[in-house]
C-alpha cells in the first residue's frame, strides 16, 4: 500500500497525511539547522555558545505542533524545533547565533533569546525555571480576557528543583490557568545527573504537591508527545487547568558544544543513539505506509536548500555598528556623538 491510499482514519492522534509529513520536514530542519550551526561554530562564526538539541529534537517538534495559532510558547535552549514549529526562519536563527546586526536582536543576544509574539513565541530567561512564573502570569492574563488561549512553557529535569518552579507552577494551579509545562528529563542538569538533584525517580511525580494532573510520556515517540501535549493543551483550553508532562528522553550532546561530556557513559550514549527520535519516526512512517523514501527524501532536499539559501543569506552581513549599541536599549539614547566608548 502507498502513503497516498492510506485511509485518514488509520493515522493515530488525529493527525492526516500532510500533517504526518511536516512533521517530520520540522524534524529534519531542526537537526539539519543545528548541524549547520555546528559547522559555523567550528568556523569561530558563531558568537558565545552553542546549545544542541541532538536526541531531543522529537519532544520538540511534536509538543509545539500541538499549539493553536495565539498560544504563546516559551522555549529553552534546546527546543529550537519548537520555535521553527511556530514559525521562526532559519536565517533568523543563524543571524543570531552570528550576532549579526540584521538579527532579530540587532546582535544585543544570542542563540534562541529573541521574541515574536504574533508568530507566538516568547524569549527565554536562561536562569533555571524562571520562565514558569513569567508564563503564568500570562496564562493568567488569557483567563482574564476569557480569551481560549493557551501557554505551553518547557523547563529541564534540574529546574523541577528550583524556587521559580515551585512558585510558577504553584500559582498556575491554585489559579487554574491554562499553562502546559513540559519537563524535559534528558538525564542532567549540565553536568548532574538527575539523580543526584532530586530523589524521585519520575518527575511527574511532583505534580501531585500542586494538585494537578502529571504525566509521564516517552520522549523519543514523536506521536505519543504529540497527543499527550494535544491532550493538556485542549484541556487547558476549555477551562481544565495546569497540566505537567514529564517527556523522557536524553541529551545526546553535552551542556554546550564547548562541553566535553566526560560526564556522560559512551555506552549510554550509544544506547540512547539506537533510541533516535527522528529515525523512530522515519520507521513509524515507512512501517505503516504513511510515506516512503522518496517522499522523505524529497524532503530532506527541501530542507538542505533551505538551509543552503539561508547561510549564503546571512553569512557576509554585518556585525553591529557601535553607534547603535544604545538604541532600543534605553528610551532616550544618547547620540552616536556623546559615546563615552565610541573611541576606547
């Protein structure tokens, strides 16, 4: 049987043909564009830091695409699958992680901290757990609206642990608020595994303390994410309150590209290799006749112009001018003139 006689009532979690497929055009831009980004990197062409998601990318993608358009997610560092789910470019990813002038942040940030709330994404606050009560505040200005929106929020396994977390989390419930918090247990906090900064074994857990639903989802299965997060989110819309998912998974690389991972087992690393979330998917798609090589690789060159046409984009723009060091940053600037560092 061919992808294209499958019958509709055969594909799980409410999902069609088209939607199965850019899914996985979203996988593969998301691992694609952060091997590109490593390639610049090792070009000294990537300023700060650089911050994979390898085997992560699925609880990405699958949880972002269960938004609506006005939900309003807020990432971390590894969720750059959610953020191009929402609609972010490519381009507009490289030029921040080059700092270029033309970024999205004019070069003040770096890597994924940048803004569009109409596309529906909100940037990170890096400290640990920080972005929960910022994403309950305005999950709490939804409920007053009594606009049928949603807040989806992702923190990792270390920041279940934190103050921010307990107070964000806590006032979502006790306020019923439509907020999804995804809990990334990926095996460490930086270099700590996670059994040394907590002592429950699943995460989910926790959500008992606060008087909500938890979940524990296994996150390398792209549509199991996908109909748990689809599941708390319509929850969340129709007045059902906070939802945690504990989406299990491992982070593949180290903290950041410069991290050399001596904390980390190479046989866990291997292991978790042959739990790959994208070539999951590729099986689950071809095993079931949802699509077959051609079709995926179609795709694939899809996203390599892409990404091609994006590089050659970005790569010669410039960096920031110090005459705009000030602007955007205070309400009134001093001119490029009075810069007491203009000529240091």
């Amino acid at each position: 049987m061919t992808a294209g006689t499958v019958p509709a009532s055969t594909i799980p979690a409410g999902l069609n043909r088209e939607q199965l497929l850019e899914i996985y055009y979203f996988l593969r831009l998301t691992r694609s564009l952060e091997e590109r980004l490593v390639n610049l990197y090792r070009q000294s062409k990537v300023i700060g830091g650089l911050y994979r998601s390898l085997g992560q990318e699925g609880e990405s993608v699958a949880s972002a695409y269960a938004l609506r358009p006005g939900d309003i997610l807020s990432p971390l560092i590894r969720n750059l699958g959610s953020m191009l789910v929402r609609g972010a470019k490519p381009v507009e990813v490289l030029r921040q992680y080059m700092a270029k002038a033309t970024s999205p942040t004019k070069g003040r940030e770096l890597n994924i901290h940048f803004n569009d709330l109409q596309l529906g994404y909100l940037g990170q606050i890096s400290h640990l757990g920080d972005m929960v009560p910022v994403m309950a505040g305005i999950a709490l200005s939804f409920k007053l609206r009594k606009e049928t929106r949603v807040g989806l929020v992702y923190v990792g396994d270390g920041a279940t642990s934190a103050g921010a977390f307990h107070e964000g989390i806590n006032f979502a419930a006790v306020q019923h608020l439509p907020l999804v918090v995804i809990v990334e247990h990926n095996g460490f906090s930086y270099s700590t595994p996670t059994s040394r900064q907590t002592a429950v074994e699943r995460l989910a857990v926790k959500a008992k303390g606060y008087g909500i639903p938890g979940v524990t989802v296994d996150g390398n299965d792209v549509l199991a994410v996908y109909e748990v997060t689809r599941d708390a989110v319509e929850r969340a819309r129709v007045g059902g309150g906070t939802t945690l998912i504990e989406v299990v998974t491992y982070r593949r690389k180290g903290h950041a590209e410069h991290d050399d991972q001596r904390y980390q087992s190479k046989d866990e690393i291997a292991k978790w290799e042959g739990n790959d979330p994208v070539d999951r998917y590729v099986e689950t798609l071809q095993k079931n006749g949802w699509a077959d090589s051609t079709i995926l690789a179609a795709i694939d060159a899809r996203v390599t112009g892409q990404l091609d046409q994006a590089v050659a984009e970005c790569e010669n723009d410039p960096l920031p001018s110090i005459d705009t060091a000030l602007t955007e940053v205070f309400a009134n600037p001093p001119s490029a003139e009075r810069l007491w560092f203009r000529d240091a």
